[in-house]
C-alpha cells in the first residue's frame, strides 16, 4: 500500500511542476507577443 502511495505522489508531483512549466513558457510567450505588438 505504501509504494501505491509513493508512486502516486510521485505523479502528482510530477504533474505539478510540468504544469508549473507550461505557464512559464505561456507567460514568456504572452510577454514576448506583448513587446512585438508595443514596438
């Protein structure tokens, strides 16, 4: 029962920081697209 936990932990965690990831590089998109349009 405890490596079932562990291993869903793990997923989680995982999810969490591609997640974190993706908004990153959406952010770093968005802010790019920003300064094309400003100049």
């Amino acid at each position: 029962l405890k490596m079932v936990i562990i291993h869903y932990v793990q997923q989680l965690i995982r999810i969490i920081t591609i997640g974190a990831r993706l908004n990153k590089d959406k952010s770093a998109i968005g802010a790019r697209l920003i300064q094309i349009h400003a100049t």
